[in-house]
C-alpha cells in the first residue's frame, strides 16, 4: 500500500505539472486558462508533499511534510471553485477571495501549529499517519463547503447548456467526482476509520479527467492526449525502475563493487535520465507518436488526407461557384459535420453573400452578413479559424450575447476567414460535429489553410478579369485612334460642302431639307468620333482632392431644367466625402450617370432620383457613391454588357445627338476604373436602377 501511494502521489504530481505547464504555453490565454493552470499546480503541489510525506525516513520528516501536505491541499477547493466560475462566466469575487482568506488562514495554522495537525502515528499499514487537530473538522468542512458548491454549479450549468458546452461540463463533472471521490479516501484513517487511500490513484482525474486543457482549448486530440500521457508515463517509470531494480539485486546478490545507493535516489535519478532521453532524442518522440496516431485516430488521418487533397483542387479551380461548392461537400465530409457554408464578397461589395451550403436545400445560417456584423469584424481583425465556444468563453457583454445567440440559433460551432492577399473575402462556417466531438487544431490549421487558398484563388481570378479588360480596352483604343484619325478630315469637308449648300439655295425648299439632313448625320458621326476618341485616350490628368458632393451637386444643377420638366424628386446629401480624382473627369462621370436616370424616368409616376454617399468604415479606404432611380429598369438580358462600348438600351428612332449611341456607360467605367475604383449596376424591371461608384477617398 506504501509503494502504491508513492507511485500514485508521483504519477499526479508529474500529470498535473505537465498539463499545467500544456495550458500555459497555449495561446491565447484567457481567465479560466489562468485558473486552469493555478488549479492543476496546487493538486501538483499536495502531490508532491505527499510523495515526501509517504518516503519520509522518520516521524520528524513525516510531521514536517503532513504539515506542508495539509496546507497545499486547502487551496484545492478554493482553486477549483474560482476555475467553475471562469468555465461558466460566473464572477463571484467575494466568495472567491472569502476562500483564499480562509485558505491561507489554514496554511499558516498548518504550518505554525498543532491546531490542523498535532502529530504523526503508526495507523493501519502507515508508520507515520497524520493525527487532526482541534480544527482539522473546520477544515474539512471549508474543504467540502467549495467543493460542494463548486459541483452544484457545474450541475445547474450542465443543466442549462447546450451542444459543445454541455458535452464539456458532462467531463468535468466526471472528472471531478472521479478524482475527489478517490482523493476522499485519504481523509478516512485520520478519524481512525480501517479504509486505507485505495482511491489515491484516481485523484488525477480531477485534472485528466476534467480535461478542460483538452476539451476547451484543444491542446491536441483527446484519446490521443490520453494515450501519449498513458505511454509516456508507462515508459519513464519502466526505464527509470530499471536501474534501481537492478541496482538492488546486484546488491542482494553480494556484488561487492555495487555501491549502496538507496531505491529512491536512484529512481528519481534515473526518472530525471530518462525524461532528458526522451527531450533529446527527437526521432524517438516521432516514432512513437506515429504509431500512436495510426492506432488511435485511425479514419481521422484519412479525412485530414481529404482536406489536403481540397486544397490542391482549389489552386487549379476555375469556377468559383463549383469550387464553392467543392468546398462545403467536402469540408462537410473530411469532419464530419452535417452543416457548412461559404460566406464571400467581390473587392468592391459590402455586404456578404451566402456562396455554398453543404446539404443541397438545407438551411444553415442567414442569406446574408453585413459588412459591420461582429462575425466578420472579428474575423477579420483576428485573420484565423476560431471556435464559438472560444468566443463565447472569452468575450463579455452584448460580444458573448452576439456569439451565443449566433450558436443558438444558426448552429455555428467554427468560422475560417477567407482571405487573399490584403482582402478579405469571407468567411467558411461549420456546425457541430457528430457525435458533438470537438475541433482540434491541427483541424483547425487546416482549414486555415483552405480559407488562404480560396483567397488566393479569388484573388487571381480578380486579377485575370482585370487583365483580360485591359486587353480589350488596348484593343479598342487602338481601333477607335485609327477611326478618329481616318473620318476627321472627310467630315471636315462635308461639314463645309453642307455649309456652302445651304448658302447657295438653288432650290431653296430640296437645298434645306438636304441641308438639315446632311447636318444631322454629320453631327451624330462628329459624336461618335468624339466619344470612341475620348474612350480610347490615356485620360492622363491631374489627380486632387475632390469633395464627391460637391460633383454631385453641379451634375443636378446643369440638369436642372430637364428635372423640373419631369418633376423628379431629388434626395441629394450634404456630406463631406472627399476622393482622389479629377474634378472635370468625375463631373463627366456623375453628369452622364444622372441624364441616364433621367431617361429612364420620362412618363413615369412620382419619379425619384436619389444619391447615397458613404464611406467604407472596415475595408480599403473607399467611398461608395449610389445613384438610385426608380424608373422602368434595365433588361436582365442586357445588365451584364452595359458597360460595354456601343451597348444601349434605346432603339435606334430614340438616337438623338450624342445619346444612345451606347458609348456614355463605357466611357464612365474606363473613367472609373482610371480613378483606381469600380462600378457596379443592379436593376429590377419596374422598379429602378442603382449604380454604385467605389472612388479612393482622400
């Protein structure tokens, strides 16, 4: 029973050091990190006196170290409480610093004086067993007061929890009643009870078994952490046994060169030897945790295979919406996890879109994410996966409220940022797991991994669109230089000729009318030469800061006439949003922007035009610029080629001057696209048109 108890007291005090030293070199450490690691190092610590107390030569050494032992093992239940209340968000400062008060008060009576224990004796096999004091009963009873309500609170938070949170706090309080119930057995033989500490060898699971280091910050998979601590152990005490064994029967055997070195020197010296081995021989650690891995996870290896096979495909995808897809199928495959979208944005949106789900016909998560929600701000400024219950755990207020209800309702468990280069496109988010196992973070890193390569594809095909733009551009500048170049001067000689006709009038009615005729072709073919060359020009001009709503403002005052005709309504801001740009050019821009909802507007009942300005609060610095009618709409078949040169929506009776020729919308993009901004047009028949202009603001 002694050796059992050394053993035990060894094995708990190795364990618990180990996993506290695990949690606090985890990243990020949050509260009930910290109270996780003070919590394991007092059980580190009462083990170690019991250790001492248990191989103690003499009852002067044994007094010392249950004095010792008893003033350790009061901040047990004082430490344990404070971790509940950080597991469960609780904040109780006063009950906390009561226990410590009365924690270090026992300490100091322990250590001091006779009053917690008076002495040692010889009880059941022990030589040396602790005798209570005259206040070793208030002891206990602070000792089970914090333990008792420590428990009844894990309780009533199992109770009402939910998913992740509820498998969390079902190990804990496994934990807990395992390794306190063993512990428990030690307190028998002081009042004098036959039931020797046959428990003590369970007193590790209120730190193993509570596993809030695996299960709340997932240091690594939990049957394989089990394992390697399982192995680990197993092989340190057979190495470090092995020596003092042999020492010993070589001393039994009357070996007369075998020094007398008593047993327990000798094994924690060996103990020390053989932990140094296993640090310093890295090829030993990789073969052993290879073959662990392989027999305990088992079909997981191959799922993380898949993950790694995705991230393959995703480089050579071409498709967004079928890598899209790819992606929630096979994250939703590789972890087994029933629910998983995409959630993305092209670099000049706000809001974001659901792309993909998992389970065609499913529902998982809104439609849609503002741009200000606090999902995609915290993923955006934390750039990695994260899991809810991390949020939830770490965070307060209406943050912890937000997330909490994001679980509840919607099921998410873990987002991934999407992100490429400088961009960020999105996020990836799954719900639970089956059989509510938990995400690990090589899981984790992996998806991470995912989240960077569907950037770095988005970003890619970004850039080859506007390559590809470019190159048409280049193309039609080219056509459109040599166009101008070969009708300026014959236009010029049929301008003077028509002149000249008309001064003559040698049949003044046949002359006027070929006149007007002649006229108004040559000006509409002046029009186009003018537009093609002012499409295909360099447009180098000098860049300032410009106030958006002022440009706004003097496009509606030379328009001013056709809107009191028309009777349109206008809603026109007054903000102060300056950009980098050209006055002139961005004049142009807003003014054929404007004609054009003024068009659409003729005939049509209560006509509004309407301007939104508004700056980009968490993205590149950008101002959105909307010009909003409601006018008949643009044709679904016709809104993808808008911008394109010689595309309109007027049939050729409605061509006037320089309208209609489908040139205006070409030139604003080619303009804005200068400006290093973009545009963007949505329509519904019926109801109106909104372009949206995305200029770098000042």
């Amino acid at each position: 029973m002694i050796f059992y108890c050394v053993l035990t007291s060894g094995l708990n005090a190795l364990t618990s050091f180990v996993l506290a030293v695990m949690l606090f070199l985890k990243r990020p450490r949050g509260p009930a990190n910290a109270a996780f690691c003070w919590f394991a190092l007092t059980g580190a610590l009462w083990s170690v006196f019991y250790f001492l107390w248990q191989t103690a030569p003499d009852a002067e050494h044994a007094f010392f170290f249950s004095r010792w032992l008893s003033a350790a093992a009061i901040l047990i239940p004082i430490a344990y409480f404070q971790f509940v209340l950080r597991l469960l968000g609780q904040v109780n400062r006063l009950a906390v610093r009561g226990g410590y008060v009365l924690a270090f008060t026992a300490a100091v009576l322990s250590l001091g004086t006779d009053t917690i224990v008076r002495g040692v004796e010889a009880k059941h096999v022990f030589p040396f067993w602790p005798v209570p004091g005259p206040f070793y009963a208030v002891y206990l009873l602070v000792f089970f007061s914090y333990l008792s309500v420590a428990l009844w609170k894990l309780v009533a938070g199992y109770r009402r929890a939910q998913g992740l949170v509820r498998n969390q706090l079902r190990f804990v309080i496994l934990g807990t009643a395992i390794g306190f119930l063993g512990g428990a057995t030690n307190f028998f033989l002081w009042y004098d009870i036959p039931i020797p500490p046959v428990g003590n060898g369970l007193v590790a699971f209120y730190v193993v078994g509570v596993g809030y280091a695996v299960l709340r910050f997932r240091l690594m998979e939990f049957n394989l952490l089990t394992a390697r601590l399982s192995v680990y152990t197993a092989l340190t005490v057979l190495f470090a046994a092995l020596p003092p064994v042999i020492m010993q029967l070589l001393a039994w055997l009357q070996v007369p060169t075998v020094p007398n070195v008593g047993f327990w020197p000798m094994f924690l010296t060996s103990t020390a030897v053989t932990i140094a081995m296993f640090a310093a021989i890295p090829e030993m650690r990789r073969r052993i945790d290879a073959l662990l891995e392989q027999r305990v996870l088992g079909e997981r290896l191959a799922d993380r295979d898949l993950l790694r096979a995705l991230a393959a495909k995703i480089s050579s995808s071409q498709d967004e919406n079928a890598m899209f897809h790819e992606v929630a199928v096979t994250v939703a495959a590789a972890l087994r996890v029933s629910d998983v979208a995409l959630y993305t944005r092209t670099e000049f949106e706000t809001d974001f879109t659901r792309r993909a789900i998992a389970r065609e016909g499913a529902e998982f998560g809104p439609a849609m994410f503002p741009e200000v929600s606090l999902l995609m701000n915290t993923l955006q400024s934390e750039r990695r996966g994260l899991l809810v219950d991390e949020l939830v755990h770490s965070l307060a207020g209406d943050q912890r409220t937000y997330f909490n209800e994001l679980r509840r309702r919607h099921g998410f468990e873990l987002l991934v940022p999407i992100i490429g280069d400088s961009f960020f496109y999105g996020c990836l988010v799954a719900g639970s797991r089956a059989g509510n196992s938990l995400f690990t973070d090589i899981d984790v890193s992996l998806l991470d991994a995912i989240g960077l390569q569907i950037g770095l594809n988005l970003r890619a095909r970004q850039l080859e669109r506007r390559a590809s733009q470019t190159e048409k551009l280049i193309a039609l500048g080219t056509l459109a230089a040599g166009l101008a170049h070969e009708l300026r001067n014959p236009l010029t000689s049929v301008q003077t000729f028509s002149a000249l006709l008309k001064e003559s009038r040698p049949d003044a009615d046949a002359l006027q009318e070929f006149s007007a005729v002649v006229q108004r072709d040559v000006n509409r073919i002046a029009s186009i030469v003018e537009n093609v060359a002012a499409f295909a020009e360099s447009n180098k001009v000098d860049m300032t800061a410009v106030n958006v709503g002022d440009v706004l403002r003097a496009a509606t005052e030379i328009v001013h006439p056709e809107i009191e005709r028309l009777h349109v309504k206008v809603e026109l801001p007054r903000v102060n949003a300056p950009v980098h740009g050209n006055h002139s050019q961005l004049l142009q821009v807003f003014l054929n922007l404007v004609q054009n909802a003024l068009q659409a507007l003729e005939g049509r009942p209560d006509p509004r035009l309407v301007f939104t300005i508004e700056r980009r609060p968490n993205g590149p610095g950008m101002v959105c610029i909307a010009v909003r009618d409601n006018g008949a709409g643009i044709d679904p078949a016709l809104l993808p080629r808008v911008f394109e040169p010689f595309i309109t929506t007027k049939s050729t009776g409605e061509r006037r001057g320089k309208h209609g020729m489908g040139l205006g919308l070409a030139i604003v993009k080619r303009i804005v696209q200068h400006h290093h901004g973009e545009i963007h047009v949505a329509s519904t028949l019926g109801q109106g048109t909104t372009f949206r202009v995305y200029l770098p603001a000042v």
